[in-house]
C-alpha cells in the first residue's frame, strides 16, 4: 500500500545523471527540430541560433548548479525559484514546467510516430503515439536505478550514432566519401547562410531553447543522485561540452553538407547526409536511432515532469496524491498524469503531424523562457539570501565564475527574445497562447498564497550543514 513514508531514493550514478541529461537533450530538439531551424534560418543561421542559445544554457547550468550543490532537492526549479524569489513565481515556474512538459512529451511522441510512419505508412501515426506512450509509461515504472541503467544505454546509442554522422560528414566535406567530390564551404554562400535573413535566426531561436530543453534534468536528478556535491558539478561541467559539439558540430556538418532547401522536419538532415554519402541503408539506420532517441527523450521528459509535480505538492503547489511515492520510490501518480497530459500528441489524428509538432515545440519554446528566467533571478537572489541567513558565498561547493555578469545577460537576453517573439507574427501564436498560461498561474498562485496554502520547502537541513561545515573549516 501507498503512502507518504515512502521517498524517492538516491540511486543514481554520475555516469547515470550525465547521460540523463544527455538523452533529455537530445530527441526532437536535435533530430527534427534542427531541419525545420535550418530551413528557415539557413545553413549558418542555424548553428549560430544554437550555438548563442547553447552559451545561454552555459549560464543557466552554472547556476542551477551552485543552488543544487547547496540544496540537492528534487523538482529544483520550482524550489529555487520560490524560495529565493517569491512562492508565486515558484507556483508559477513549477506549473509552468510541468505543462510546457507535457508539450515538450507531446512533441517528442509525435516525432516517433512521424518516424514509424515512414516505416508503416499504412498505418496511422496516432497509434504510434499510443504505442511510444505505453512503452515508456512501463519505463518509468521501474525503480529508479533501473531507469537510470536503461536512459544510460540509451543516451548511449545517440551519442555514438551522432559520432558517426560527424565523422561521415567531414568526409563528405573533403571529398573522402559519396559522390559530391570536395564539397568545402560551397554550401555556403550569399543565397544559404541567411536565406530569410538574421531576423530568422532570432525567430528560431525560440524552437532552439526548446530543443535545449532537458539539460536541466541534470538538477532536477540531484534529489536521486549518490553524492550530489561531487556528481552534479562533475555531471554539469563535461554535459555542456558534450551537447553543444552534439548540436553545434553537428548542425554546422549539416548545413556544409546538405543544402538547406532540402532538409524540414520530415525530411531531417541526419537521414539524408547518409543517403547522400551512398551509404547503403544508412538512412534506415539513422531513422531507427532518431526514433530510439525520440524514445529515450520523451522517457527522461516523464522523469524531470513526474519529480517537479512531487516538489509541488510537498510544498503545497499541487494535489497530496501526487506526491505519493511507491515501495520502489517510484511516484506513480505523478507518472501517470505527466503521460495522460502528454497525450496531446493525438491530436495529431486530426492535424498533420508535422504541423502539430511544429506547433507544440513553438508554445513550449515560449514557455521555457519563463521557466529559464526564474532560475536565473532566483540565482541572483540566492548568494544574498546565503548570507543574509548565516552561510558563507566562499564556502559553496560550486560556483559560477564572473557573477552576477552572466546573469543578468542572461535575463536581458530572456526578455529580448520574449519580446521579439511576441512582436513577429511568425511566431505571435505562441506568444497569444504562452503569455495567458503565465496571467493564469499567477492569477491562482496569489490566491493560493494568501490563503497560506503555499509552503515553504524544508531548506533548514542544508542550511545548517553548510553553516556547520564553514564553522569547522
């Protein structure tokens, strides 16, 4: 039988968290997203949109990372952000990240279901989605070092098929392999790098924070992770690197390689580098490993979503029952709810897919401004708050170098593209759509707020261990 006594365990590796992260990251943002960015930015507009939101996640890991060294919870963001903040804003940050996930999980099921389309195009992409959903909700029901074994062989076979395509692809730009000869920068010329213009690159860069989204999976892990001092730091110091050569190196091969007119979201560029190099089946291969990927991400989305709804309800933020936490330190109400909300990929059984997918990552791409910007102000605050209760900047386990610059540019460059995003009618919809979700939490956290329903998380054991090790020091 259920109840509250059960807790979320600690069962997670290093080597578990950093391939979390990576598999997180690396889904649709990177196998789907990336054509649909290099088509509309161009074949150097698109790894600059990802390499200048790429720096921007530098930021926002470096400072996530100095909270949750200090206070390894899990359901990070909504914590951080309202105990530094406001608890409004981390009513709000949490529910934010909590629907927006269920976008994001809607996203990457119907980007599996494009992909099996292609295999079975007799057989609608809807019952794909159903198929993808029920397999990753027996996923997520394992206890939690299983899941990080499975996430961690899965991220795996990204990471290596990515490695291929690099490698394929500087070949291909040399003239080593397929039958272009030395392809070099003739990709690139005055009609390609920014066939619509900078404004598109900007425009883009909305999708692009959402195809980031999942990095951050690596703190919201912490509250799971065997050491945490040791292991988020390290995890957050090598996954950056990792995922920024992923999608910048890989993205820049793209667009060097296979002219941008040729790659969307259906038509990735992964997929047609290898046709391309005249490899036989490659292209197979590759939509096999996109749809693996696609798999692995929408189950590491469940995971982040599922530990964010239980940091909101032992905090007063959402219902008890979701908090509720099996034998095996699975909170299964949780699972369960964060998968019935992201089945709003079916309505792909109405809408082409690839429009709704398009759409979805559109929405959820505004919404994580807001989720990003309440972890860069509660980082502002937070050294502050450190002091002003007792603790000691000097004495935090990591810290982000040259604070507060990175913040606040960080935070200026948030609202530039918020405003930029609502102001272009290319993307206005997400604005009209994202922006009252934002006045409806706010709306309910304030009521909530006054009538003392919102808590305040238990920070004092953190707060007195770090204290007491300064003092011993």
């Amino acid at each position: 039988m259920e109840n509250r006594n059960h807790e979320l365990q600690r069962g997670l590796k290093s080597r578990h968290i950093t391939m979390i992260s990576i598999g997180g990251t690396i889904g649709t943002g990177l196998f789907l997203a990336s054509g649909n960015v290099v088509s509309k930015a161009g074949a150097l507009g698109g790894p600059i949109a990802y390499l200048v939101i790429g720096i921007l996640v530098y930021f926002l890991m470096k400072g996530l990372g100095e909270m949750s060294t200090f206070m390894p919870i899990p359901g990070a963001y909504t914590t951080y952000s309202g105990l530094f903040v406001h608890p409004v804003l981390g009513f709000m940050i949490g529910w934010n990240l909590s629907i927006n996930g269920f976008l994001g999980l809607g996203a990457e099921i119907v980007g599996g279901g494009m992909i099996l389309n292609q295999f079975f195009p007799s057989i609608p992409p809807v019952v794909f989605c159903i198929i993808i959903s029920l397999i990753i909700l027996c996923l997520n029901m394992i206890d939690v070092k299983s899941y990080g074994e499975a996430e961690y062989w899965f991220a795996g076979i990204k990471v290596v098929a990515i490695v291929i395509f690099l490698v394929v692809g500087v070949l291909m730009i040399f003239g080593v392999i397929g039958h272009q000869g030395f392809i070099g920068l003739s990709n690139w010329n005055t009609k390609s790098i920014f066939p619509n213009g900078f404004t598109a690159v900007i425009l883009m860069m909305t999708g692009v924070i959402w195809s980031y989204l999942g990095v951050e999976t690596v703190v919201i892990s912490a509250g799971e992770t065997e050491n945490p001092q040791k292991n988020v730091p390290k995890a957050i110091n090598t996954i950056f690197f990792r995922i920024l050569l992923f999608y910048v190196g890989s993205i820049t091969v793209m667009g060097l390689v296979v002219p941008y007119k040729d790659v969307s979201v259906l038509s990735n560029g992964y997929s047609g580098l290898f046709k391309l190099a005249g490899i036989p089946g490659a292209a197979v291969i590759m939509n096999i490993v996109i749809l693996t990927s696609l798999a692995s991400a929408a189950n590491s989305m469940i995971y982040a979503i599922s530990r964010t709804l239980v940091a909101l309800s032992n905090e007063g933020k959402a219902p008890k029952v979701l908090g509720k936490v099996n034998k095996r330190g699975i909170p299964k109400n949780a699972v369960i709810l964060t998968l019935f909300l992201g089945q709003v990929s079916l309505i792909t059984n109405f809408v082409s897919p690839d429009k709704v997918f398009v759409w979805l990552i559109s929405i959820a791409g505004f919404n994580t401004l807001l989720g990003w910007f309440g972890s860069f102000l509660a980082h502002y605050r937070f050294r502050k708050w450190l002091v002003a209760q007792g603790g000691s900047v000097d004495k935090l386990k990591f810290k982000m170098g040259t604070f507060p610059f990175p913040t606040i540019i960080s935070l200026l460059v948030l609202i530039a593209i918020a405003i930029y995003t609502a102001y272009s009618p290319e993307t206005r919809f997400s604005f009209y759509i994202g922006a009252p979700m934002l006045v409806i939490y706010f709306i309910i956290g304030t009521i909530l707020n006054k009538k003392g329903k919102l808590q305040e998380p238990n920070y004092k054991p953190f707060l007195e261990s770090h204290i007491h090790e300064t003092e011993i020091k």
